[in-house]
C-alpha cells in the first residue's frame, strides 16, 4: 500500500512538472506592500540584467547603449534629457545662448560634490571636455563636436588647449562654436563631455577609477568586470534627498531564459530582454500588462543598397524595391518590437513632419519602376526582371537575417532575386563598409542623439563615404542633401530647420539609397513595487526617483531560509 | 620513462607553437576589421582608422607576427609600468606577455588569471561527476548485461549523448534553479560556499552529457574483463564477487578510462561554452567565443595558448598515467 503510495506521489509530482514546464504560465506580479502610501522610501537594491556587457565606464570612451545607462547614474551633466525627452538644466543652473548661436554661456549651481567630495568648477568642466577630445582619448563621438572653435588643431595634438572652451570665475564656462550648430545642445546634454573627478586628469588613461557627479558612486571592487557591476549612494548628491535607492546591480551576459526566471521570482526589478513569445504572454497578462511600456523608437532599419554598384547605380531599381516593400508584412516578423518605418528619422524625434508622404507599398508602382528601369517584369508569366542574382549581405541570428528571407519573396515578386549570404557581425561589419563589395544589405542606425542629423549626416552624407570603412553604406552621394543637411545644421530658427530636414528626407524618400522598412523599439517590465519606474527616452534606466516598496521584504530577506542559500552556507561553514 | 615523458614534452611545444601559428593567421585571413569592432559600429571612418593604427593593425602580417612572438616570452625587470605594463613575469625575470586586450584595454595575462581557475573548477567538477556516473553505470551495466539494468544503462547513456548540453542546461535550469529554487540559476557567486552552489548545475550538465561516453567504454572494456580466465580462476578460489570486480577486472579497466580522462580534460579547459553561456559561468570558453567574435585578437590567441598548453599536458599525463597502470605500454616504448 505504501508502495503505490508512494509511486502516486512521484507520478503526480512528474506530471505537475511536466504540465508546468509545458504550459510556464506566469505567475502574478511581486506587489508593493503599502498601497496606500505613495511617499517615497529610501532603501533598496535595484537589480536589472543584459544578454550584453559594458565596454567601458568612462564618458570620453563610451559607444554602447548598456554603459550609457550606467554612465547617466555616474555622471552628472551641465545639462541633461527630463524624462519626456526634452532637455533640462542639470550642473548647469541656467545657460544662455548668444543671438548668432555661437556661443553658450553655463552658470553652475555651487556647492555640487564629485565622489570624492571634491567640488564641481567650471575649471573641472572645461578640464574634462579637453579630456574627453583630446587626441589620447578614443571618444568615438569626439568628431561629433567639431564646431567647437579650435577643435581641428586639438584634436590633432598641435596646440595643449582647447580654444572654444573659457571660464570665468568659478562658476561660469562658455562654449564659442565657429558656426551655429543645432546639434551642439542635445549632445552637450549626452554623456560625452559630463565633468570627471580630478583624479582623471587631464588625459585619458585605461586604468581610471570611474568617478563623477551623478546620484550613483562605483566603490572599490565595484566592477566584476563580464559578470555585474554594484554602484553605491552617492551621499553628496546635489539634488536633496536623492537617490532613494541604496544600490544599484547589474549582472551582464545573462540569457533570456534565466532573466525570465530571475524576474519573475522578484531577482530581476525590471526586465528588457525577451524571447518573442514571453513578450506577448506579460503584454496579454492583464496583471502584467500595466507594468509594462514601450521605449521610443531609437533605431531605423532597411535595405540599403549601394548606389555605385549595378543594379543600384539605376534610380529606377531603388525606387522599385523601396515600392515592393509590403512593411505592414515584414513588422509581423517580431509585431512586438517592429514598426513600419517610412523614412529615416522616427516618429520619436521633435519636428516630425506628418505630412510627408515617405515610401511605401505600391506593387504596380514597384513593377513600372522595374520597366522604366529596362528590367521589365511579368508577374504572370515570370519573365522578365533584373536577370542576376544580387547576393545580400546580412549576419547570422540576427532579425535582419529573418527579415532578409521576407523580403526575398516580396523582391521576387517584381523580378529581384536576391541571394541570402550570412555571415558573422564581426564580418558583415568590415565587409558592409567596403568600397564595390556589398551591393546590398540590411542598414540600422540607432540615434546618438534626438535630433534628425543623427539619421542624416553620418550614413547619406558624402563625407561619410570612405574606401574601407564607410558609414554611407549606400556610398550615396547628392550634393543637394549635403546642403540641405550641412544648412540645417546651422539653421539657429526650429521651423526653418524642421523645414530643412523635411526636405532632406524627402529627397532621401525618393531617391531611396535605403528601402526603409522598420523601426525597432524595446518593451520593458517591471514589478509594481517599483515606483516612479518609467523607461527614459534616452537612458532607459534614470533611477534618481526610483524606490522600493516590495511586499515580503528584500530578497534576500525573503530567501532566508531558502534552500539555495542553505546550501551555500553549508558550503561556506564546511570551507571555513 | 623521463626519456618519454621529454619527449612528449618537446612533441607538445611544436604542437603548441603550430597551433598558436594556425591561430594567427586565421585570425588574421578572416574578413573582418578589430578597428571598427573596438571603435563601435557608428564611430566615423578617421576614428577607426586612429583605432587601427593604435592597435598596430595597419602594420603587415609579418611585422605584428614577429612583433606577437618576440613580445610572447622575453627577458624584463619586475615592474608593472612602462613598456612592462602587461607582462606576467614567471620566475628567473622572464616575462609572459600577450598585449592588451582591444575591447577591454586590460592585460590579457590578467584575464586569463582571473578565469582560468574558474575553468579548471568547473572542469574538475565536470569530470569528477563524468567518471562517477559513467564508471558507475558502466560497471553495473556489465555485471548486469543483457538485463533490464544493463538496457536501462545504455539507454540512459544513448539520451545522455543524444541531448545537446543546451537541452540538458536549460531543464536543470528550470528544474532546480525556477521550479524547486535549490540552486542558484546562474552566476559564480560571491562566497567559497556560493561558487561550490553555483558549480553544481553547470558541473552536472557537463556530466551528464560526458558520463554516456564514459557508461558506454567502461561497459565493453568491464564485459571484456569479466569473461577473462583470471575472473573465473579468482572466483573459482573463492573471491568475493564484488572485490573481484572492483579490485581486478575494474584495475584493469583504467587505461582506457584513463585516456578519455585526458582528452576530455583539455577539451574542458577549452572551454564549455554552451554551458558557461548558460550558466554565466565566467570562464574561459564564453571570454574566447566573445573574444573571436569581436575579433579581439590578443584574447583569441591567450585562450588558444591556454587551451594548447591544457590539452596537451592533459594528454602528457594521460600518456604517463597509462604507462604507470599498465606495464606492457612501458614496455612497448
């Protein structure tokens, strides 16, 4: 009796496994523990993973969108982005901008503390921006501040100061620009010119000890680097009574699986990175589902095809395939993070203009094109078309790989056969940049900064072609649009410039060096014991505001007794 | 036997150099550009160009080959600074030193110190429950053959084989990190007792999938003893069964055991990637998966040398261990 006890207990302990391992419901949201009282406590440890890693932690060497929202709990800005995008007086108690635009007065607010309790000078400002572009320092956006007056012979290591950059007194820094440049604001207000504790100096060194202004302090030890990152308080923080948060975590390389796992077992505070089918199943989980939001759109995608190499080098062909394009399909590859994109700059972006009609599907449009193009396709009897196979350069497990098969049946439908070629990232990227070797392949560029030039000047301008490592992978070149750009950069009134790149994109539109089909944006999850959690527009995770109120206490509080932990101090006790 | 063993020795440094050669260049014959890696897939062309020239990659292959080998064992004082910066010294003032790594800018020899012992841990786990589970089963698959123990075993062992370590990581994942929260889903922990914790679930996925080859040599070498006329003879004495086949017919299962052992070993210390992927466990197969894929060469060939230098020591050993197990090895040298 006890026998088949037994043998019933282990099959219903199989089969509850087995049907939870085939259905994996969610479980409910981990909730906060006073509901009713919305006043902000001060403790806690936020924890949040990637599949990815950092690069680096220092501004003047930071590319990667995981350090970026790192560095924004590091390093304090003279300015910084509020969290509708828009910027907003940071360091900086409030600047003036001179009636040609060419020059920025910053008065700093007083009393603000590094890390290391030293105060922030308008000294240390101009001290760390000659760091950060000074010729030792790999800034990748360093060329991105050329309009500062004596940029040229700085960077290039002839003189030891920058010449656009003055201070006076202690508290006032003036930025002198050669010419009016619309996107001088919004990068001042990124990471790569924020002040560095003294301990940087005045050059850029590798083995530099992250330290800054902002709300969060990396301690000693802080950095286990490939593995996860603590950032502590920072107790002399100039915004009163912030942060509420203790400490932050950040665990790197940990897959999709594990971080579903984490999160939903309160590990994890919010979650970014999702299988497709786990993003549906929180997004149609009404207890989830109002703990969830979309980030903007940050990045286009398309095809982009090189415009010296045939059949490219013919306006009729690009035109057609950027007709051909059902975009409306091709987002339901991953409906989740997609969005039909219909030009380069996405609808996140201040001065849209709704009233541009971008490209889109036309299928009688796309096989007329084909025509006027001397390619002549008919879809009925399948004769006719471009009559070579065009290889399509794309690397291996990525969306664009699964966006390529779509699209080679929507091309083959106007007499375009294109041929699938994969390849690793670290090949596709040298491959894509090279002069007469790729005539066609997925293009994505993710913003460096909101405003439109950052989809503009540095992949379709002409001076972004090079032999061996364009960005203009199209290898496109009009000199009308590098005008339109080149004046709307200098353009210091918004509506004319809006106007200007309007006209821009217009013109990319038709001429369509890319077929722009998608825009890619992020969903994220959290808890609702995480208050005052929003996605920022640009740094993803600002935690200034952010605090903790979770029922059933901390996790490790919770996990006490937990068998996990036991058996860790088993371990321990017996290594001891 | 020192004469073998030198002689093996002096075999495994031109295999080491041959493979680190191989390495070099097709790290170098690939399509690819470090630069633009290291500089960021947005960084303008002049910056990449600056990146290229910094790293040395705008010199010729011979020119950085010379350069990698000259710099890979030499003579310096013991200063971390200078010229010096990223070398390993190693006794009697020779330095090892395989430059700085292009994506993280620290010494390689640092980050190969700091992972591979994690590796060697991890693989010493993996084999230890490699051999218990594998001897174990294929020993009683033997005593037991052609029983419903023995197909049970070999069973067990063809699906031990069969599911790829992603299958296997993944549902112990699941099982005992998620479902019964027994053990730590991923990482490596902070404490002594918190890295043994975090070993046990990537250690078992490597087992398993190990153990079947192990289950299945044991079983034919084991079979093979046992039908032996100094079985029977011993039995015949009077030998209990269970010291006959523990001290005799298993003593002289060991060579082959003892072989697998060894190639295993280096293999492990390669690197198991799929499951330090899984498990985050920072060693050194996900540093070199990373390191090629971002074509960060300094790391690629530290990892290629560490994995030489293990697989054939690893295979040195096995060489030596076999001749001490078996007399007529010696003898045939």
């Amino acid at each position: 009796m006890r026998s088949i006890r037994a043998r019933r207990s282990v099959c219903a302990l199989a089969l509850g496994w087995l049907l939870a391992g085939c259905s994996q419901e969610l479980s409910a949201p981990i909730p906060t523990a006073h509901p009713e009282d919305a006043t902000p406590r001060r403790s806690g440890k936020f924890t949040f993973a990637s599949f990815g890693d950092i690069r680096s932690l220092d501004p003047a060497n930071v590319s990667d969108g995981l350090s970026v929202q790192l560095l924004e709990n590091l390093f304090a800005g003279l300015l910084d982005y509020d969290e509708h995008g828009k910027i907003t007086p940071d360091l900086a108690e409030n600047w003036t901008i001179s009636d040609d635009g060419t020059s920025f007065r910053f008065v700093l607010r007083e009393g603000v503390r590094f890390h290391d309790g030293e105060e922030v000078t308008a000294q240390d400002v101009k001290r760390s921006v000659e760091r950060a572009l000074h010729p030792s320092a790999p800034n990748p956006y360093a060329s991105a501040f050329a309009s500062i007056t004596g940029y040229e012979p700085y960077r290039a290591g002839k003189v030891d100061h920058l010449e656009g950059v003055t201070v006076s007194g202690q508290y006032v820094v003036t930025f002198h620009l050669d010419a009016p440049d619309a996107s001088f604001l919004p990068l001042l207000a990124m990471h790569p010119l924020r002040p560095v504790c003294r301990s940087a100096k005045n050059r850029y060194e590798d083995t530099w000890h992250p330290c800054g202004a902002g709300p969060f302090k990396l301690p000693a030890g802080g950095w286990d680097r490939g593995r996860e990152i603590t950032l502590v308080r920072h107790p002399g923080y100039f915004r009163p009574g912030l942060p509420y948060l203790d400490e932050v975590h950040a665990l790197f390389h940990v897959n999709f699986n594990a971080q579903r796992f984490k999160f939903v077992g309160g590990d994890l505070d919010i979650l970014r990175d999702f299988l497709a089918p786990d993003l549906l199943k929180f997004q149609a989980d009404p207890r989830w589902k109002p703990y969830g939001e979309y980030e903007i759109e940050k990045t286009v995608g398309g095809i982009a095809m090189n415009t010296e190499m045939p059949p490219f080098d013919n306006v009729e062909v690009r035109r057609a395939i950027a007709s051909a394009i059902d975009r409306d399909k091709l987002r339901l590859i991953r409906a989740a993070n997609l969005r039909a994109a219909d030009r380069p700059v996405p609808p996140s972006i201040e001065g849209f203009d709704p009233n541009l009609r971008g490209q889109h599907y036309d299928y009688p449009a796309a096989l007329d094109h084909m025509r006027r193009a001397g390619f002549a396709y008919d879809p009925v009897t399948k004769i006719g078309g471009y009559p070579h196979v065009i290889p399509y350069l794309v690397y291996g497990q990525s969306i664009d790989e699964y966006l390529a098969q779509v699209m080679q049946q929507m091309l083959a439908k106007i007499g375009i056969r294109i041929e699938i070629r994969v390849v690793n990232y670290a090949s596709f990227l040298a491959l894509r940049g090279r002069r007469g070797e790729s005539p066609m392949g997925p293009g994505s560029w993710t913003e460096d900064y909101p405003e439109p030039s950052t989809f503009l000047e540095p992949i379709f301008t002409s001076q972004a072609i090079n032999d061996s490592d364009s960005n203009n992978w199209a290898f496109y070149k009009n000199p009308r649009f590098d005008d339109l750009v080149s004046r709307a950069k200098r353009e210091v009134d918004q509506g004319r410039r809006q106007k200007l790149y309007t006209e821009a994109q217009a013109l990319l539109c038709d001429e369509a060096p890319w077929a722009f089909t998608h825009y890619y944006r992020l969903y994220t999850q959290w808890h609702p014991y995480l208050h005052d959690y929003r996605p920022h527009p640009l740094w993803a995770t600002d935690l200034r505001k952010v605090w903790l109120d979770r029922a059933g206490g901390a996790p490790l509080a919770r996990s006490f007794f937990h068998p996990k932990d036991a058996l860790a101090t088993l371990f321990d006790r017996s290594s001891q | 036997m020192i004469r073998r063993i030198a002689r093996r020795l002096a075999w495994s440094l031109f295999v080491i150099w041959a493979t680190v050669t191989l390495a070099f260049l097709v790290n170098f014959a690939l399509p690819s550009n470090p630069a633009r890696i290291v500089a960021g897939p947005q960084a303008p062309p002049a910056r990449v160009a600056a990146v290229r020239k910094e790293l040395g990659l705008d010199r010729p292959l011979t020119v950085q080959y010379a350069y990698f080998l000259k710099r890979l064992a030499h003579v310096g004082p013991n200063t971390a600074d200078g010229p010096h910066a990223t070398c390993l010294a190693v006794g009697g003032g020779l330095h090892v030193d395989l430059g700085k790594s292009y994506q993280q800018r620290r010494p390689v020899v640092t980050i190969l110190a700091e992972r591979l012992p994690r590796t060697l841990m991890l693989a010493a786990a993996a084999i230890f429950v490699q051999m218990t589970l594998g001897i174990l089963a294929g020993v009683i698959a033997a005593v037991y053959k052609r029983t419903a123990i023995d197909f049970l075993a070999v069973s067990t062992s063809l699906i031990g084989i069969s599911t790829p370590t992603f299958v296997t990581g993944l549902l112990l994942q699941w099982f005992f990190g998620h479902y019964l929260h027994l053990l730590p889903l991923d990482g490596y922990g902070e404490s002594p007792g918190e890295h043994l914790a975090s070993l046990i679930l990537p250690a078992l996925t490597l087992g398993i999938f190990g153990a079947a080859y192990y289950t299945r040599l044991v079983r034919d070498e084991m079979i093979g003893q046992l039908s032996q006329g100094y079985v029977q003879t011993a039995l015949a004495k009077g030998l209990p069964r269970r010291t006959m086949i523990v001290r005799h017919a298993l003593r002289n299962a060991w060579v082959p055991i003892v072989t697998l052992v060894g190639l295993e070993a280096g293999t492990l210390v390669g690197g198991a990637v799929v499951t330090e992927s899984i498990f985050r466990w920072p060693g050194l197969g996900s540093l070199s998966v990373t390191a090629m894929l971002d074509r960060d060469g300094p790391i690629v060939m530290g990892s290629v040398i560490v994995t030489a230098i293990a697989v054939t020591l690893s295979t040195v050993a096995a060489d030596v261990m076999t001749g001490l197990l078996d007399p007529r090895s010696r003898a045939r040298d």
